[in-house]
C-alpha cells in the first residue's frame, strides 16, 4: 500500500502516464480528457466507440471530479485518486 500525505491507498499512485506511444510521460495536477482515459485504462476494459462518451458517463452517473477552465474539463488527480478510492471502498462493502 502507498501513501500519499496522510492518505492511504489500496491501490498503486502513479507518478507517470502512459504516453500512448508506448512511453511514459510525468502525471500532471490537471489531466486533460485523454490523459484521464489513459489513466483509467478505458481504452483496455470499454468495447465503447467513443471513450469520451464513457468519462461523460461517470461525470454523470458516477461523480467523476472535474473542473472546468476556459470551457475544458480538466480531472484534478488528487480528486480523481480519492474519487477511484472511494468506489474501491463501496464495492469492497459490496
């Protein structure tokens, strides 16, 4: 288990993203949509067409944290890590 401030998480903190491309790139504060769905691995679990259409879903249905600056969403990491451990929390009741 890592530690992050005075949080502890089931789950390892990334600290890098993947790139895409086979690389990887450092996590930033703010992830843009595509960082978020390469985050989240969407591209690996959703038969979706469109991985957008699957964040708009779990903004919606789920709470997924987002702001939003000059009209784009942005996903703050720290919000969006206590967000993942939260659902982790629910289903491990479950």
């Amino acid at each position: 288990m890592e530690t992050q401030g005075s949080q502890n998480f089931s789950f390892p903190i990334s600290s890098a993203l993947s790139d895409g491309n086979g690389g990887y790139m450092p996590c930033p504060e703010l992830l843009t949509e595509t960082e978020l769905i390469r985050l989240l691995r969407v591209p690996e679990i959703s038969k979706a067409e469109n991985y957008g259409h699957v964040i708009e879903n779990l903004k919606r249905m789920h709470n997924l944290p987002c702001i939003h600056i000059c009209k784009k969403p942005l996903y703050p990491i720290n919000a969006v890590r206590k967000w993942i451990e939260e659902k982790l929390t629910k289903e491990q009741k479950r």
